[in-house]
C-alpha cells in the first residue's frame, strides 16, 4: 500500500488565525502610539 504523509497541512488555518490576530494587535498599538505622541 502506498502511505502518503498529510504534508499539504503543515501551517493549520488556526496558525494563520493567531497571526492575523497578533498582527492587528500590534498595528492597534502601534497607531494608538503614533496618535498619542503627537497629541500636543
């Protein structure tokens, strides 16, 4: 029998889930910061 290993799933969705997430986390963060230094 041929046994082929499942490697088209090597980054799972939730992965891309978390990152997308961080990412806009810190995006927030780093606009909150830019409009809070500038703020006289």
């Amino acid at each position: 029998p041929v046994v082929i290993p499942p490697v088209e799933e090597i980054t799972p969705t939730w992965i891309w889930v978390i990152i997308g997430i961080g990412v806009a986390l810190t995006i927030a963060v780093v606009v909150l910061i830019v409009n809070t230094r500038r703020v006289p």
